[in-house]
C-alpha cells in the first residue's frame, strides 16, 4: 500500500512593488501668482509708501490749501481770501530780497562745487593705489548733519576769536583777527557758508563724477593718442569733458534745486541771540519766520512755499531744456 505522499505547499514569490507612480506637480496658475506678487509687494512697498504719502504728500497738498486762506495760529482755517496771500508775497520786499541772498549764494556756491567735485574725482580716478580709502575719504563728510558742520564751522573754525582755527592760522602771518559772522564790509559770512557747503556736499558730486569717467570708453583716449593729442589738457578738453556731459547737468541742476533749498546753515551759523538772522536769508528761512514766526501767519507761509516751489520747476524746466537733458548723445 503506497503511502500518500506529502506535497509541500507552493512558496510564494516575493512580490516585486509596483514603482509609485508621482502625480504632476500642480502649477499655480498665472492669476494665483500674479495675485501672490502684488500681496508680497505691497508687504514690503506699503509701509514706505503709507509714510511718503502720510509725511509728504498730505503736508504738501495742506499746505496749497492753507494758502488761499487767513491761517493764523492754526491749520483748520476757515476765512477763504483766495489769491490775496500769493499777491502779499509776490509785493513783499523781505521775500524779494531773500530770492536776492539765493542768487548770491547760488552764484558761489554752483561753480564752486562743480569745480571742486570734479577734481576730486578726476584725482581718484587716476590713483592706483588705495582708491577705494580716497573715494571714502571724501564722500564720508556727506553724511555729516548739516547743523552739526555748521556749529562746527560756528564755535571751533570762524568763531571771531582769537583761539579759533581761523584767526589762528591768520595769526602765523601778523594778521589781526577778524569777526567771520558779524562782519558784514566786506561780507566775510560768506566765506563762511560757502567753504562749509563745499565740505559737506562735494564728495556726494565726486561720486557722480567718478560714475561718469568710468563709462568713457578707453577705445576714445587710445584713438587721441595715435592721433598725436597730448594727454592732460588737450585730452580733457576734447575727449573726457565732452563725455561727462550728461552727468554735469544732473550736477548742475541739483546743485541749484539744493542751493533753493539751503536753510540749516543760513540758520544755524547767521543767528542772533533771539534766534532771527538780521541779514542773507534765503527763501526758506524768510518762510520758516513768516510761518513759525511770532506772527505764525500760516497762510502767508504755505503761499511763498508753492511760489518757491514753482520757481524751482521751472528753472529746473529750463535748465534741462538749455543744456538739452534727454537728447541722444553723440561720441566725440
């Protein structure tokens, strides 16, 4: 009798998986990523611009409001009187002579600046060595507060004392001691504004400059050069002044807007024991007194304000259409 026999079961086969299979991944579509642009630059640009249209914008549409009423001793006026303050300042005779002092200062200070800054820079563009410390060097007083420089160039500088830089310096060479603020034949006050803009404003210019002689094309100085031109001088004259053009009209026009604008130093170093400079205001120093003054006439204030304003748009207008600002240029 045969046995059964017994059958082992089957072993199953390991099962090979399957290889998982990825799902596309889901693109955002255009609206969604256009949507999340403008949330994320409204994080980041709203802020700044809730402040410049907060402290910027708002005062200066205020401020054309205030001038076409009686604002004294406060800013919700409410007697209308139209064009009257705008006609008062126009016929005022401080305001027309604080335009005078700006003439005069912008006259000084314009070609000093553009001279001065224009060496700086044609001086660091041609070191080698340590022009990055140079460059430094002379931009560094550009972040200097105005007030601060003025009350430098006030108390330690031209103070009118025997002690000061000054008349120190004057005395190596027998001469007397002179009153820099006070003396008004000759106006020696002047020397004192000028020299302390110049510190404080030619390095920022320089920069410009610089920016400018770094975008002349080597190619022009070597054609000079097989040409026969001579370097120094003739090479400037011909070739690196007629390149910087464009950078000397955005100089030149920001020179005079800041030269309208000029205020800490007229106040600051020209003073007097009430706080009230007896002579050369500018414009804005007159309209500083005229709104915040004893008299507080806010109306008044906010008129020269938007006339000083449309002076310097269209001066600024005209010295770009002069100096031919947006033109194409051409190589020399």
């Amino acid at each position: 009798m045969r046995r059964p026999s017994m059958s082992r079961p089957p072993t199953p086969r390991p099962s090979t998986p399957r290889p998982a299979t990825r799902r596309p991944a889901t693109r955002p579509s255009p609206a969604r990523r256009r949507s999340g642009d403008t949330l994320w630059f409204w994080i980041f640009v709203g802020p700044f611009a809730a402040g410049l249209a907060l402290f910027t914008y708002v005062p200066l549409l205020w401020s054309v409001y205030l001038s076409f009423f009686d604002a004294h001793n406060t800013v919700s006026p409410t007697d209308f009187v139209g064009l009257d303050n705008y006609a008062a300042m126009l016929r005022d005779d401080a305001f027309t002579s604080s335009l005078a002092t700006f003439a005069v200062f912008s006259l000084f200070i314009v070609p000093a600046t553009y001279a001065l800054a224009l060496g700086l820079a044609l001086m660091v563009n041609r070191i080698r060595r340590f022009q990055a410390f140079f460059r430094s060097v002379f931009f560094l007083p550009a972040a200097c507060s105005y007030v601060v420089a003025a009350l430098i160039w006030k108390m330690s500088i031209f103070n009118g004392v025997r002690f000061g830089l000054a008349n120190t310096v004057l005395g190596w060479f027998g001469a007397d001691q002179t009153a820099w603020l006070s003396t008004t034949h000759p106006p020696w006050y002047w020397l004192v504004i000028v020299t302390v803009r110049l510190w404080l404003q030619a390095g920022f210019y320089m920069i410009l400059f610089l920016a400018g002689l770094q975008r002349v094309s080597p190619r022009l100085y070597e054609a000079a050069a097989v040409d026969g031109a001579r370097p120094g001088w003739q090479v400037f004259r011909h070739i690196t002044f007629p390149q910087l053009r464009t950078t000397s009209v955005a100089v030149v026009l920001l020179l005079v807007i800041n030269a309208f604008q000029a205020f800490d130093e007229f106040y600051n170093l020209l003073s007097d024991a009430r706080g009230y400079p007896p002579y050369a205001r500018p414009p804005l120093v007159y309209l500083y007194y005229t709104a915040l003054g004893q008299g507080q006439n806010l109306g008044m204030g906010s008129a020269g304000a938007v006339i000083l304003a449309l002076i310097i748009a269209v001066v600024t207008v005209f010295q770009a259409r002069w100096f031919g600002l947006g033109r194409k240029e051409t190589d020399a």
